[in-house]
C-alpha cells in the first residue's frame, strides 16, 4: 500500500529504510529528522536539531542514526528511543557514511 508520511514543514532532502524494512528515515531543511513506522505510517520520533539536517544514515544493525546539520554538527541517537546518545562537530558536512561494522563514521 502506498502511504504519504506527513510532518516535515520544509524540503526532504533524503530517505532512507532501515535494514528490516519496518521503519524509515527522512530529514529536511526544518531541522528535524523523523523515524517513521513503515507499515502504518507513524511518527515514530522527532529528532530535533538546531540547523538544517544536511545528511543521515541508518546504522547497520538499525539500532542507531546518525544525522548531521549543514553547520557540521553530528549526532547519534537511538532509533528505539529518540535519544540523543553523543555528537561531534565536524566540518561542513555534506554526506555521511556508517562502517559496515558500524564501530566507524566517515564524514
């Protein structure tokens, strides 16, 4: 079935699945990323940021993603919960990438 995922007020700029298929991740120009239930449609959390999402990934195992605004801040948070778990200031990112492994982040 076909779903229309309603909550960003800005530009998506990027989705991804997590690895089951159950959940996705967008992030958008309004500072948010969201993880969505993929079989109803749900919000599932809002992971609030202080400038635009640029890029985000689901980690490998999808416990775990890490988002990164256009000002080089970077975080990871627990897809179960919403919760911030740690961050880094990087440079101004563009993309991001998740080791295989999911032990290493490649800015």
């Amino acid at each position: 079935p076909r779903r229309t995922l309603q909550g960003h007020t800005q530009v998506v700029e990027g989705f991804r699945f997590f690895p089951l298929g159950d959940r996705a991740l967008t992030w958008s120009r309004d500072r948010t990323a969201i993880i969505w239930d993929t079989a109803s449609g749900l919000r599932l959390h809002t992971l609030q940021h202080s400038w635009p999402v640029e890029c985000a990934r689901v980690f490998p195992g999808g416990d775990h993603v890490v988002t990164c605004t256009n000002h080089g801040r970077c975080a990871v948070w627990s897809a179960a919960t919403g919760e911030e778990l740690s961050g880094f200031q990087s440079m101004w990112v563009r993309d991001i990438e998740v080791f295989p492994s999911g032990d290493r982040l490649f800015t």
